[in-house]
C-alpha cells in the first residue's frame, strides 16, 4: 500500500513535472520572463520532507519565508563548488534578518555517493547556513520531476570518478508551501542571487 | 650501462631544458576543499611562446592519487564533465583552466586542502618537457571578491 502511494505520488509529481517543463519553455518567451513573484510550478510539500544528518532540516516550514534549493553532487569537483561558493557569497551579501527568514539548501541528486553525512558536510563548508540533504531515490525522482531538474548518468571509461553526473545549474527559489517563485540560472556572480533575495524578501 | 644511463639522462636534461620556454604557466591555484572531499581540482593558465603547438598531456601531485584531465562542455544550461587525454596549447596561444571549463581533477586527496597550504604539481608536455610548480590552494571566490 505505501508503495502504490510513493507510485501515485511520482507519477503525479512527474506530470506535473512534465508540465512545468511546457511552461517553463513557454515562459522564457521575453514578455512574460519580465513578470516576478509568480508561481512557475508548485512541488507538493511531502517530496520535501526530508531530514538533513544534523536534524536542522526537516520539512518546508513556515519559520522560514523562503527557500533557495540548488541540486548537485558532492564529486563534482567544479560546478557545484563554484555555485555554493557564490551563493556563500551572496549570503554574506544580505542582512541578517534577511538571513533567518532565509533557509539554503544542497540537494545530492548522487545518493549513491553521497550519504546524508557527506553531504552535510560538504555543504556546511560553504556557508554555515547551507543544509545538505540527500534524499532517497524516489523522493529525489519526485522533486527533480516538479522542479525541472536535469540530471544523468553518465559512465566515465578509463576515468577514477567511473561516473559522472550531467546536471543543470539553477537556483531554485521557494516559498514554505512549495511554490517556486524564481530561478536563477547558473552564475559566477553573487549580485544575481542577492537582487532575487532582496526582490522576494524585502527586509 | 650507468654511463649509457648518465649521457641518457644528462641529454634528458638538455632536452627538458630547451623546452622550458614552450610553456609558460601562470596563475596556478588548487581548490580548497571541504573536509573528506573526494575531489579537488586546479587551475591555471598555459601560454605557448614556441611556434608549434604544445599539449599538457599528464600532471601529478604528491597531494593526489590521481590526477586527471577534465572539460566542462554546456549542452544547453545541462553541465557535463567529461575526461580528455590532452589539452591543446597552440602556438603563441593562451589556455586557461578554470572554474566551468578544463580543469585538472584530483582523485584520493591525501587530506582536505585548506586555503593557505600550498601543493607540488609535476606537468608533463607532449614535447617531452617537464615543469614543477608549487600551487597554492585558495577558495573559488578569491578572485570574484576584486571585482566589486
Ligand atoms: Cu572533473
């Protein structure tokens, strides 16, 4: 019974994931990519209930205002550094009551790899605000479906990493009911995540 | 056969020495990592003062296990890293490696890098050509922080 509802849940979440993908490309059309603070697509908060190794995350909550969820693997050893170390940078850029109202979050799309632990670790070096969750196969599938996150396998012959994980770069920008309000593409500079913060958390 | 291997190696030198110039590199750094990292990786820029061109074929490090040459190519906003046997420096050309493109990758980390330590790093050339370098590790936003 609990599978056939974990079944229903992915196949629900892959629709919708499918869906927010058609809109997502129906959106970058320039007119519409003007207009912020709407809702592209709605994550049902379950996929989200996930808790990190060090008990600080636990589900999407109502104490923080918004979340900012960006999905990677700890053996990446260049994009994901990079982007948590911008988006570090870009914490350090925000007030401190925007801070507490602000939870960040690294998403393993590599469980294989990277056990809760691992990933804990990984992301806490960047910032101490920074939570690492590794969440299980099917949830992962779930969240990534409703998002429009891609990522692949794909096998490295000859190479100590054996397999390398495709994936693209965004930050996905939440509220405590699930609602992505924002993306904002991979980057090199901080200011595009801080003008996000400022625009959905005025101070 | 020592003095076979004596005139070997002194002509070796020779050789490595002559070849010195074809590749300048600069900008060498290592990226620091967090603690139990499986991967650091490091970058730097090669420029080629020879007129033919001149490829980094395999580098070492104590600091290291192994040491890999990777890319970073972008199939629409989808990140892939892939392993390539060489990197191509032509003639009186500049190649950088940095964050989101070539980088060397660093497998069995003998500890996590921490900023401020520094990392033996042996290149070796398609010419035969030879270079030691001591990096130094910093963190990837070090040099983002000049620009504002
Ligand atoms: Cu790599």
């Amino acid at each position: 019974m609990k599978y056939l509802a974990w079944i229903a849940l992915i196949i629900v979440s892959g629709l919708a994931g499918v869906m927010s993908f058609q809109w997502l490309s129906a959106e970058s059309s320039p007119k519409q990519a003007a207009v912020s603070n709407k809702v592209i697509a709605t994550v049902p908060v379950n996929l989200f209930k996930i808790t990190s190794s060090d008990g600080r995350f636990t589900e999407l909550n109502n104490d923080k205002q918004l979340y900012i969820a960006y999905f990677g693997f700890t053996h990446c050893p260049d994009v994901c550094p990079t982007s948590l170390a911008v988006l570090s940078a870009a914490l350090q850029g925000i007030s401190a009551p925007q801070r507490q109202q602000l939870q960040s979050l690294f998403v393993s799309v590599d469980p294989k790899r990277d056990d809760p632990e691992t990933v804990s670790t990984y992301a806490g070096y960047f910032h101490p605000d920074i939570v690492g969750l590794s969440p299980q196969e099917g949830q992962l599938l779930g969240l990534t479906q409703s998002l429009g996150v891609y990522y692949k396998y794909v096998d490295i012959p000859d190479s100590q990493l054996e397999y390398s994980v495709d994936h693209n770069s965004f930050f996905y920008f939440l509220n405590a009911q699930g609602e992505l309000l924002a993306k904002v593409p991979h980057t090199l500079d901080p200011e595009p995540l801080v003008t996000k913060i400022q625009q959905l958390l005025p101070q | 056969m020592r003095s076979i291997l004596l005139a070997l190696s002194l002509l070796f030198s020779i050789h490595l020495a002559a070849n010195d110039a074809a590749i300048t590199v600069n900008e060498a750094y290592a990226r620091a990592t967090p603690p139990n990292a499986p991967t650091s990786a490091i970058f730097l820029t090669m420029t080629n003062t020879s007129e033919q061109t001149v490829s980094l074929v395999s580098a070492s490090t104590p600091a290291a296990g192994r040491v890999e040459l990777h890319t970073m190519l972008m199939d629409g906003d989808v990140m892939q890293m892939r392993q390539v046997e060489k990197i191509e420096v032509p003639a009186g050309k500049q190649v950088e490696l940095k964050p989101g493109g070539l980088h060397l990758m660093l497998f069995d980390l003998a500890s996590n890098f921490a900023e401020g330590e520094e990392v033996e790093l042996t290149l070796v050339f398609s010419d035969g050509g030879q270079q030691q370098l001591t990096v130094p590790v910093k963190k990837v936003m070090h040099k983002m922080k000049h620009h504002h």
